[in-house]
C-alpha cells in the first residue's frame, strides 16, 4: 500500500557546510562549527509552515579517511545543537568520494530518495536548497525545486540551473514561503 500525496508532507532538503554553517574544508572539529547568522530562524519559520527538515550532505572526508564517521557524528550533533533541539527532523551523509560510482553522493538523488521513503516525502511540494552547483543539480535529478545560496566557497551562480540564487539561507527561506503554494 502506498501512501497518497494527502498524507505526505513537504520538506526542505538542505545541504549543510556552505549552506546552514560556515564552509571548513572537511570539518572534523565541533569547535569549527560556526552556524551562518538568522539560519536557525528561518529554518524555525519553513518548519512551523509545515515542511520537514532534512540536511542533505556530502561528506567525502569520510571516504578520503581525513576523518571518522565518529568525528562526522560529533560534527552533526553540535550543528543540531546550535540550531536549536528537534529542528532538524533528519541527516543523510554520503562517504562517497567523487569519481567512484555513487547513488548517494550528490548530484544522485539517493539521499533525498532514502529521505523521501522514510519521511513520507511530498517531492512535487519539496525544495532544495544548497551552495554548490550539485545541490541544484541532485534537487532537479530528484524532482525537487531548487534554491542556491551565495554562502559557500563557489559564489559565482551566473549559470545555475537552480529555479532561484538567493543571497543566503534566509532569502531562500523566503522565496520557499512566497512560492509554496504554486
């Protein structure tokens, strides 16, 4: 038995370094976490509008072995922790490094699928929002509308096949809540 679009609920798939918290080049530390500021306020708006949240997150240092999923862990739960207890509603992360075959590693949709079995996911009412090109890529290769942020190390969206370039995470917010409902 499937579930009807009725039951299903829209979410935000989010990436997480260059989009919710300073980009760090495979950020191993908790004490390198640094939350982008207003992020945890408008993440609290789209949720308590009715989407889930979901972080949507490469994280090929595990792959390279720069650092464990232990330490990926720590990372994960001190962003929770700095954007406030239960806000999130799950984390997917891709080990994967680039170049080798992936179904997980963004652009492949994999997580956001995984994400949309186990959420019971809305795609069609879904957006994506991410700092890479990729982000807007692994949205668009999973049916999602797709949002890139100017926060990350790659600011230049001249050609992006996002559907929007929003200056951070908070205009992004924006733009979701102005076009939800179409």
């Amino acid at each position: 038995m499937t579930t009807s679009t009725k039951t299903r609920t829209p979410a935000i798939f989010v990436d997480r370094d260059g989009t919710i918290m300073q980009d760090v080049d495979y950020c191993s530390d908790p004490q390198e976490v640094k939350i982008f500021p207003g992020v945890p306020e408008a993440l609290r708006r789209l949720k308590s509008n009715g989407f889930k949240l979901i972080i949507i997150t490469n994280q090929s240092g595990i792959g390279r072995g720069f650092f464990t999923i232990k330490q990926y862990r720590a990372v994960e739960a001190e962003v929770l922790q700095q954007l406030g207890d239960g806000l999130i509603d799950a984390t997917y992360f891709c080990p994967d490094i680039p170049g080798q075959h992936s179904s997980c590693r963004k652009p492949a949709p994999g997580m956001i699928l995984q994400a949309t079995g186990e959420h019971q996911i809305d795609l069609s009412r879904s957006f994506f929002i991410g700092d890479k090109e990729i982000d807007a890529e692994c949205g668009r290769n999973a049916g999602v509308r797709t949002i890139r942020v100017q926060t990350g190390f790659q600011p230049d969206t001249a050609d992006s096949i996002a559907d929007w370039v929003a200056v951070d995470l908070i205009q992004a917010a924006k733009i979701i809540l102005d076009h939800a409902n179409e």
